[in-house]
C-alpha cells in the first residue's frame, strides 16, 4: 500500500479563524486558508482547489499510461479540473461537480486519443474518488 497525508491545523471561529495546511512531504508547507480565501475571492488556498490539483496531476498521469499501453507517447497533457462546491446544500456545502479541461498534444489518430481521455476520466484513482458528477473537455493543440 502507498499511503501520503497532509496535515491541517484551524484557530478560531469559522468566519474570523484561520488555518494552515502542510503536506507529508514538505512541498507544502503552512499555506494559509480561511474563510475568505474557501467561500469568497480572498487569496490563498482552500481545500477544493488542492482537490483540484490532485485530481488534474491523477488525471494526467493516467492518461499519460493509458496512452502508452497504446504505443503513443504524448508530447505534453496539460488539465486544469474545476471544482465545484455549492455553499447553499442543506445541511452543509456539497462538492456537486468536477470539471476537466485537457489539452493534449500526441502524434495520434483524434478519434483514438479522445477515446483514452474519456477512459482516463473513469480510471483515474482521484475521479473514483470523487463523489461527485465528474465531466471532461477534451482539446487537442
């Protein structure tokens, strides 16, 4: 079993405190987040944007073996995944929807390309994750 973490650490009210987030491996190290920076505009990090990077990076890698258990060596995967957290769900704020956007550029058939793409969507162990409608945008450059 592979096992990672990351750590994070919360004072005060949940509208005044504020917190710091780190993880195991120390390329993170005490990133503020608040209030401000998860529900409003405010800069800093906050926990749907760090499931975004993971979920872009997982989503990435996979296509990236699927693509070469078909013999295609991609050039460059580039995916940014939208997180999507509705602050109005009953009871608490709900993750409701990731969205991926990826470019890819590989010397291969489109059709064949965007079949792998969707295949990754599915795969990936941070969209099994999710639970939550996950969609996909393909682009090719």
């Amino acid at each position: 079993m592979i096992q990672k973490s990351a750590s994070a650490t919360w004072s005060g009210s949940l509208k005044d405190g504020g917190g710091t987030i780190s993880t195991g491996s120390g390329v993170m190290t005490a990133a503020p987040f608040t209030f401000a920076t998860r529900f409003e505009q405010a800069r800093g990090t906050n926990p749907e944007e760090l499931i975004g990077a993971a979920h872009a990076a997982c989503y990435s890698m996979f296509l990236s073996a699927l693509m070469g258990g078909a013999g295609i060596t991609p050039e460059q995967i580039l995916t940014t995944s939208t997180i999507t957290l509705d602050p109005t769900t009953p009871g608490s704020p709900t993750v409701t929807k990731a969205h991926l956007v990826t470019t890819i550029k590989a010397p291969a058939d489109a059709a064949k390309v965007h079949d792998l793409a969707a295949q990754a969507k599915e795969g990936c162990p941070i969209s099994k994750l999710l639970k939550a409608e996950i969609t996909l945008e393909v682009k090719l450059g």
